[in-house]
C-alpha cells in the first residue's frame, strides 16, 4: 500500500473518530460512557486530521517533484 493511500485512510477514520465525539458532545445524551470520552474521542480526532493532511500535503509535493 503507497504512503497517500495509508494517509488517506487514516484522515477518513481521524474524522469519523472526531465525528462521532462531536456528535456525542453535542447530543448530550447521558449513556453508560462519561462525557469525558467524547471529548478524548474529539480532540484526537481533530489532532488526527490536522497531521494527516500535513503528511498528505508533504506525500503530494513529494510526488509533484518526482513527476516534474
């Protein structure tokens, strides 16, 4: 598997991680789980998406001066 093709996968679930904590921090449902792990869930979430699409940027440069 190519290295944009693992950072793709990991920013989609880096997403879908911080997705489903916002969801949960906004529905403020009170279920089994404490509140604090939708924030953990959100706040790695965004960290997630933050570095994977710095490394994307970096893998596509990387391939734009390999092509030129």
């Amino acid at each position: 598997m190519q290295n944009t093709t693992r950072t793709i996968i990991a920013l989609v679930g880096s997403f879908l991680i911080s997705l489903v904590g916002m969801l949960r921090i906004l529905s403020e449902s009170f279920t089994s789980p404490p509140l604090f792990v939708a924030y953990i869930f959100a706040i790695t979430g965004l960290i997630g998406i933050i570095t994977n699409s710095i490394m994307l940027r970096k893998a596509n440069k990387q391939e734009e001066n390999r092509s030129v």
